[in-house]
C-alpha cells in the first residue's frame, strides 16, 4: 500500500487563494467604515475622508494580495 506523507509546506495553495477575496472585502469595508466614522465625527466636505479611506483600503488589499501570490509562488 502506497502511503503519502504529510505536506510539510504550509497551508494548501488552494485555499489560501479561495480565501482571497474574503480578506479584500473585509480591508475593503474596514477602511470604508473607517471614514464614514471620520465624516461624521470631523464633518468633513463632501465625504473627503470616507473616499481616501476606501482608496486607501483597495490599495492595501491588492498590497496583501500581491505579497500573498508572491509567497505562493517561492515555494
């Protein structure tokens, strides 16, 4: 009988990419509601905070997604 051995390489590849777009919506919303919470608390014109915030979120997650790629890639 042909026995496997355990992977030793970390978490499965597939799940890291499954889980992907679930940490992108989660940095997403987290600064969205980030800069609502600005807007409301400063008073800030036409929702300036709130936009930088998002802005900010999206390049974050791309930044997590890239960097996670990239660690999938090397091994």
């Amino acid at each position: 009988m042909n026995k496997q051995k355990p992977n030793d390489k970390g978490p499965n590849k597939w799940l890291t990419l499954i889980t992907m777009p679930f940490q992108m919506g989660i940095t997403i919303y987290l600064a969205h509601l980030l800069g609502d919470w600005l807007d409301g608390k400063y008073d800030f014109n036409n929702g300036i905070a709130n936009k930088t915030c998002t802005l900010l979120g999206v390049g974050l997650a791309l930044y997590q997604v890239i960097r996670q790629v990239h660690q999938i890639n090397q091994k």
